[in-house]
C-alpha cells in the first residue's frame, strides 16, 4: 500500500512538472515568435525604403502586425508592442504611421531628398 502511493505520488509531481515545463517552452516560443515577425516585417519594409531611395519610388501590398511604421532624422523604426527595430536610411524623413493588423499597401517615394511614406 505504502508503495502505491509513492507510486502514485511520483507519477504526480512528474506530470506537474512536463506541465510546467511545456508552459515554460510555450512562453518562450510566444516571444521568439514575435521577435521573427517584426524582424520579417522590418526586412521587408526596409527594402521598400531602400528601393525607393535608389528609384524614387517603391511598392508593395504586405501582412503587417499591429505595430507603427515612424521614420525620423533618418532613422526608419517599426515597433511592434514592447519591441521595435531601427535602421538608418540615407535621405531625411519624418513620419509616423500607426497600422493595424492586416494587409496594407505601402507606398515609399523620395522627393526632393526625403523619404516619404502613404499606407493603405
């Protein structure tokens, strides 16, 4: 009897802790996971600037988080909750975009040596 209860009592604490143990891989994965969207994003939108700077003007139709597109003394910054990521771009600029969760079209021209930045 003594013996099933030990048993029964290992059995126990060892569920409680892959329990805990999967929350914790759980929480860990939930903020990788966000840090790898904002970078995707950010490398995406980056590249439009970029493109724009080289051509004058860039394009594109994008899956964005919930997050704000700024750009300011030439610093392009997209933040997304408690993160944010930022990149110099070598013309001036000065805007802020708030988005929300879905596709948007952006649409980045230079004119005059300035970035400038219309979502839809």
């Amino acid at each position: 009897m003594m013996s099933e209860i030990t048993e029964y009592a290992l059995v126990v604490m060892a569920s409680m802790l892959l329990v805990s143990g999967s929350v914790e891989v759980y929480n860990s994965f939930s903020g990788m996971e966000s840090r790898l969207q904002l970078g995707g994003t950010y490398v995406t939108i980056s590249g439009l600037a970029y493109r724009a700077v080289a051509t004058g003007t860039a394009n594109a139709t994008i899956a964005i988080p919930s997050s704000t597109i700024s750009c300011e003394n030439s610093a392009l910054t997209l933040s997304f909750g408690s993160l944010g990521i930022a990149r110099s771009v070598p013309v001036s600029c000065d805007f802020v975009d708030s988005v929300a969760a879905g596709e948007h079209s952006l649409a980045f021209t230079v004119s005059s040596g300035e970035l400038k930045l219309v979502v839809d």
